[in-house]
C-alpha cells in the first residue's frame, strides 16, 4: 500500500550498522496518507504523500 499515487514515491531499504558495525535490515516508509481527492471533477480516495499534498500537485476534495 505505501505508495503515492501521484509520484510513485514507495518504501526504501538499507541497513541499521550498530556501533560494532553489524549490519541488519531496516525499512524507511514514505509518508503517505489516505486522502480524498477531485480527479476529474469528482472526488476520490487516493493514497498521496504528504509532500505532494504540500506541494499542490493535488486538489483536496
């Protein structure tokens, strides 16, 4: 589900390197919200991002 539906923006990897350096995995979310949104006139749920809801790339509905 955590993906935005404007700019694709998803979840990304890499490890957590503690002070021995052992590495283990570790997962970064985007942060993304369910939102009502006007595509096309009406209005829709969307999952968006929250920068993309800053940033005016979508219209509240």
């Amino acid at each position: 589900m955590a993906k935005c539906a404007i700019c694709e923006k998803g979840a990304h990897f890499g490890n957590n390197v503690s002070h021995s350096h052992r590495r283990s995995n570790k997962m970064w979310k985007s942060n993304v919200k369910s939102v009502k949104v006007k595509v096309n006139g009406a209005a829709r749920k969307m999952y968006v991002c929250t920068s993309c809801l800053k940033s005016g790339a979508v219209e509240r509905a």
